[in-house]
C-alpha cells in the first residue's frame, strides 16, 4: 500500500474526470432524442420531468427585475428630491435672512425675504406653493441695529411621479431650515 500511495492521486483525478464527463455526455454518448422530456444521455441514468426547467430563465429573470428594481429606483429618485429639497431650504433661509437685513425697512425686507426664497426655491426645481417663509426678530423691532433676524423657510417635497398629488397631499418629507444675521449699523 505504501509503494502504491503514488498512484492514489493520479486514480481519484481519473474517476472524477470519467464522472464529470459522464454527467455531461462527453464520453461519446449522444443525449437521449427520443421526446422524453428527462434529461439523461442515451444508456445512462435519467432525472425525472419534474426537475427539468424549460426556459423559463428568461421570463423569471424579466418579471423578478422588474418587481425589484421599480421599487428600487423610485426610492432613489425619491431620496434625490429630499435631498434637492434639503440643499433648497438651507439655500433660501440664508439668502432671504441676508437679503432682509440689507432692507431700509421691515416691510420691504419681509417682502424681498419671501422673493429671495421663491427665487431659490425655483432654482432647485420646486415651487413656491410648495415653501412658506416665516421671518422673526429679537428683539421685536427688525429694523434696529443689532436686532438679530431669523429667516425659516418649511417645504412640502411630494412624492414623485404621482397622479394627484394636490388632492392627496401626499409628500415625501416636511422640510425646513433656519437662517440668523444680524442687522448691522451701517446700511
């Protein structure tokens, strides 16, 4: 056994091969023709019809990646308009809280505050009937000198793609972002 431990190797690669290709009709045997849906070389053992799938790859592969990926790829662009909408609001309440404090008056700057706001609401791609501004002053007076401003803007990001959305009022997320300048001596 031992002068023969050589040979052991050489013979198990041997079997395997005969096997593999036994199982995959290479051994000069031609696959079995006869209608018979099992599959099986001609003279060797045969699978029952049962475990045979006959290209249904195709049509599992086609409905699986459409049931999935749907699904999947509106999330994305769902997150992507949360984001675009996140990126908005930090945009608008800072420049409506610095175009505010620039304005003689109170009125005037609540009023380009609101057009600061729309104008980069609609930058990122959402309307103004989606974003509300609300300005707040500490003290009470805005147009005093040192009297801090501080500019929210809140919007209504909806979802995507979806029919009547003004009747459902159906939103992805709530968002709003606050913005503080102070008012300066000197305008």
């Amino acid at each position: 056994m031992v002068g023969n431990a050589w040979l052991w190797p050489r013979h198990v690669a041997r079997v395997l091969r005969q096997r593999f290709a036994e199982a995959l009709c290479l051994d000069g045997r031609e696959p079995n023709r006869d209608g018979n849906p099992a599959v099986h070389c001609a003279g060797g053992p045969s699978l029952p019809a049962s475990y045979v799938q006959r290209g249904s790859a195709v049509v599992e592969f086609t409905f699986l990646g459409l049931l999935l990926m749907v699904p999947v790829v509106y999330f994305i662009i769902t997150i992507g308009q949360i984001q675009g909408g996140s990126f908005a609001v930090v945009g608008a309440a800072d420049q409506a809280a610095k175009v505010f404090v620039a304005q003689p008056d109170e009125p005037s700057g609540r009023a380009a505050a609101e057009q600061a706001a729309i104008l980069a609401m609609a930058d990122y791609g959402h309307p103004a009937e989606n974003a509300r501004v609300d300005v707040r002053c500490d003290p009470g007076d805005c147009s005093a000198a040192g009297s801090a401003v501080t500019v929210t803007v809140h919007l209504s990001v909806p979802l995507p793609f979806v029919p009547f959305s003004d009747a459902f009022r159906l939103n992805a997320s709530q968002l709003n972002a606050s913005a503080t300048q102070i008012v300066g001596k000197f305008r």
